[in-house]
C-alpha cells in the first residue's frame, strides 16, 4: 500500500533539485508516478505567448516508441477548438480523462494515431509561461484505462506543485545560459572587429612610410641610369631594382587597400552589369571543374563605389573560392537589394542599418573550420602550404568594402561550403556615367617560361610581351620542340597552343609532365571544336581564348603561376 505522506513529496522535490535539464526532471516524476499511481509516461507542455493559442511540447519521457510517436505527431497542438486542451487551459483543476476513446472531448483522430487511454493533465503556471500542463497516462491494450483515485490525484497535484518550482528552475538556468553564450559571442566579435581594426591602421602606417622608401628608390634608379649610360650590367641590375621596386609598390597597395587608406574612383555602378562583365574574365581564371552562376537581383538599385577595386574584391572572392574546390564544384553570385534594420544590428554586431545591395558570393567547397573563419579577413593568414600565398587577398577585399562604406561577412561550415556577404550602401542620386571597362595594372613576374606556338606573328608578340613584363620565356614552334626544351632546362610555367604540327597537344602535355611535373600549364587556342578540351583540362589547366590582349596574357599567366599546382 502507497503511503502518500508529506515526507514522500518532499523526498520527490530533492530528486527534482539535482535534474539539470527537462529530460533528467521528466525520468525522475516518471519513476515516482509509476511508483505511486502506475503511470509510465508523463510529459509537459507549455504556451509560449500571452493569448496562449498553442501548447508546445517541452519533453516526454515514456517509451522510446512513444516518446518518438508523440513528438512527431504533437510537438505543437492548436487550442482554440480543441475541447480538451481548452478546458484545461481554463482550468486549475486537474482534467482526467478516463478513457481518451470514449471521452467526448479528446481528438479521435490523434487518440487513434498515439493510443491514448486514460489522461490526466495538472495545470502548471510556470515562471515565465503563462500556462504549462503536467500529463501522465497510459496507451494501448496493454496498459489500459487506469483512472486514479482521489488519493492518488491528490499526490500528483502535490507533485506537479514541485515540477513547477523545478521546471522554473531549469528555464531560469536555460535562458541565463543561453544569455551568457549571446555575450561571450558579442565580445568575441567586436574583439574580431576591434583586431582587424588595428591590423589595418598598422599595415596603412607601414604602407605609407613603405612608399616614401619606394619614391627615393625608384627616383635613385632613374638618376643611376643616366649615369651609368650603357654598362649592360649595370642597366640589367638597374632593372632588377626598378622589378623589384614595382612588385613592392603592388604589395603597398595592397597594404592601403587593406587599411582603407587608398584614394578611390567613386562613380555610381550597376553591380549587375559590372559582375556580368567580371564573369567573362572569371570564367577563363576558373577550372573548366567549376560552374559559376549568376543571380540578378531585380531593380537593384544602384551604389557609389570604385569599378577597378571592387572588381578586385569580387576577384579575390572567387578566386578563394577557387582554392576551396580544388576538385571542381559550384560558386553562385546573387544580388538583391536589403534593409538591414535595428533589430539586424541588434543581432549582428558587425552590421549598420540602412539600404544596401547585397552581393551573395557561395561556394560549394571544403569549407572553413570556426577557427580558421575567425581570422580569415587577417592580413598575412593564409591556409596554403609555403609559398602558396601572401595572405592579403581577403584582407584586401574586406579593406576595399569598409573604405566603401559597406560591410563584409563570413559564413562557413567544414564540408559543406563558404559564404560571403557584401553590403554596399544604396547609392541614393542619379547616375551621371557607369562605367564598364575592367581596370588595373598587368601584373610583372620572374619565372622562367616555355612558349610553344607554331604562328611566328603570335610567337614573336607573345615573347615580347612576356619579356616586357620581366619573364625569362624559351619559345619553339611545336610540341616535339617543346618537350626536347624541357629536357634540357627546368621551366615555371609552360604556355602551349593546342593545335600544332608534329606532335599532338595530348602527346606534348604528357612528355611535358614527365619532363616538368611542378609546372603549371596553359593552353591557348582559338579553336577548339576539334578537340576534345574536357580532357585536356580536366586536371585544372586554365584555357586561355584568342585574340588576347597583352594585360589579359599576363593576368592569366600571373594567377597560373600563383596558384598551387594541379595534382597530376
């Protein structure tokens, strides 16, 4: 015989004060209802607003079978029309159903779906809930209806009294939980945004002084030239500083594109047409492996910005995305026009209210571990192996946004890919001028490269123009040529016509590999419909498409050799 004595209910709330989560407070009312009435289940709803239109599960423990059951057919029920639940949400007396197939006031339809028998429901009045309801019964043949009794409908009041204090208890902690994680999450972001900050102060003092050396060096070098007059030597020194020199006024712009402190060209821009255009030149940068996909937003409005710089920023992104999908995979470009309001700000502590476009940058890659997101936007961090990077190409891009005013966002997941969000401010006046042309400085390089071109006309411009930007190039007219090259000396960089006489591109690319496994390659052609280029570009070799202008030769030869090497 169960005595339901005072000191039974206040053994029950100890149990109660050592459960920590709603789960570990349902198992330990569930062992003392079967313990004290029979009932083997016992669960908790709530209403989560003021009007109290819906009772939201908050946790069961039965049954595994059960458990699954009733959070998939009522994890959340509708009250209004519902004769049971409205009564008990009227009610601050226990509502016991004897038996849930007979009973008028039960849905048949979820009785039939759970089993449901015999239901009893306390109703709670929770901390910070407006209403909640304590429930036990039973299911099935089995179990059967089991009504209670007075005595034992006394004691579970009694106990759903203590689930009220323990059930407060545990949302006090939640939310007290919850409100510590927001906080440790704010502090780290502005601590990100506050490092970025500095980093990017330091690299724009660094840069400044940086140019005032490169002013002394470059004017000292033209001064040194005209005194040295013909002196081979000394001229070919000469020229290596005046390189060297060059590269170094590419790395200060990057330091001042980094830290926001470069002059920029504002014009109003359509971004929709500027992509279009930038995704021609991407598309050829790009493995033949990964699709790239434009989504217009509609009416978009326009913003103020620099054409040549935010080319380089949708650049930079793409090109990193390039990296994470060293297999081949997917990046999707989309536009859209967004208000980013209080409550957005509120949330996102890098955020500013107002209008902006929205450009979307997702790829489909390997992803980012949290660690790695944390400081993807830090100058110098890089994720490639030695060599493989400076480590400026997103610092620069997330420099570039902020001088415009906008802002510049990561989201990644390890596996499943990375996104990048561009704010920039609506430009609010009329258009006067759009511009269209892709601006910037060919690149300059050192490498050593092997040009195989049987056209003498293309053959003598391409050299003159790699020569021009400083490469060392060994030129022949065909593949067979190509590869007794490439036995005697190494080459960075082999630049290959598809169609040639005597050997095929095939047959040249694999004597080539044999002879110079860590090159990179490109091939160029201007007709390719004979060909069958999916498998001469299925390692990742770039394609470069005549006619080609000079600064395009040397953009693609410069990302080429940039880039990590494909694996054979």
């Amino acid at each position: 015989m169960v005595q339901f004595t005072g000191s039974r209910l206040l053994a029950f709330a100890r149990e109660l004060q050592r459960a920590n989560t709603f789960q570990e407070l349902l198992e330990v009312t569930r062992q003392e209802a079967i313990a004290a009435a029979g009932y083997p289940h016992v669960w908790l709803f709530i209403g989560d607003d003021e009007d109290v239109k819906e009772a939201r599960l908050l946790d069961y423990a039965g049954s595994q079978v059960q458990r699954e059951k009733t959070w998939e057919l009522a994890p959340v029920m509708k009250i209004d029309g519902d004769p049971l639940l409205e009564q008990i949400r009227a009610s601050d007396e226990p509502v016991v159903v004897d038996d849930a197939r007979t009973d008028p006031r039960t849905n048949k339809e979820l009785v039939a779906a759970l089993g449901n028998r015999t239901i009893i429901n306390i109703p709670l009045r929770l901390l910070d809930k407006p209403f909640g309801a304590f429930g036990l019964g039973t299911f099935g043949d089995v179990e059967g209806c089991r009504p209670p009794t007075q005595e034992q409908l006394d004691y579970l009041v009694g106990m759903g009294g203590q689930l009220t204090v323990a059930a407060s208890r545990i949302r006090f902690l939640e939310a007290n939980r919850r409100a510590t994680q927001q906080r440790i999450e704010l502090e780290r972001r502005v601590l990100e945004h506050q490092k970025l900050e500095s980093l990017g102060l330091l690299a724009g003092g660094i840069a400044h002084d940086f140019n005032n050396l490169l002013t002394v060096i470059l004017a000292g070098t033209a001064l040194a030239r005209l005194a040295v007059g013909e002196s081979p030597k000394a001229l070919t020194e000469l020229d290596a500083v005046v390189g060297a020199a060059e590269r170094a006024r590419d790395l200060t712009r990057q330091l001042l594109a980094m830290s926001r402190s470069q002059t920029l060209e504002l014009r109003p821009l359509d971004l929709n047409d500027r992509l279009k255009q930038l995704l021609a030149l991407l598309q050829r940068v790009l493995s033949e492996t990964i699709t790239l996909e434009l989504i217009e937003g509609v009416r978009l409005p326009l913003v103020e910005g620099d054409a040549s710089q935010l080319d380089q920023v949708f650049m930079n992104l793409c090109i990193n995305a390039r990296e994470a999908m060293p297999a081949g995979g997917k990046i999707i470009i989309e536009t859209e026009q967004v208000l980013l309001d209080a409550g957005f700000v509120a949330a996102h502590p890098w955020a500013a209210s107002g209008r902006y476009v929205c450009v979307t940058v997702t790829d489909t890659g390997m992803g980012m571990q949290r660690e790695v997101m944390e400081r993807v936007f830090e100058p110098f961090f890089t994720t490639k192996k030695e060599r493989g990077g400076t480590g400026l190409g997103l610092a620069v891009a997330y420099g570039v946004v902020r001088q415009h005013r906008g802002l510049l966002h990561c989201y990644s997941e390890p596996g499943v890919g990375t996104v990048f969000k561009i704010y920039l401010p609506v430009y609010v006046r009329v258009a006067a001028h759009i511009s269209t042309r892709i601006e910037g400085a060919a690149p300059r390089g050192y490498e050593k490269i092997l040009l195989g071109e049987d056209d003498p006309a293309v053959r003598g411009a391409t050299v003159r123009v790699l020569e021009s930007a400083g490469y060392s190039v060994v030129a022949v007219e065909n593949g067979a040529e190509a590869c007794q090259a490439a036995a005697r000396a190494p080459f960075d960089l082999v630049l290959l016509d598809v169609i040639m006489p005597e050997m095929s591109c095939r047959d040249a690319l694999r004597g080539l590999r044999a002879e110079l496994p860590n090159a990179r390659y490109i091939l160029s052609s201007g007709y390719t419909a004979e060909v069958k280029m999916d498998d001469l570009l299925k390692d990742g070799t770039i394609l470069l498409e005549k006619p080609y202008d000079p600064a395009q030769l040397l953009r693609v030869v410069r990302r080429v050799l940039d880039a990590p090497p494909a694996p054979l």
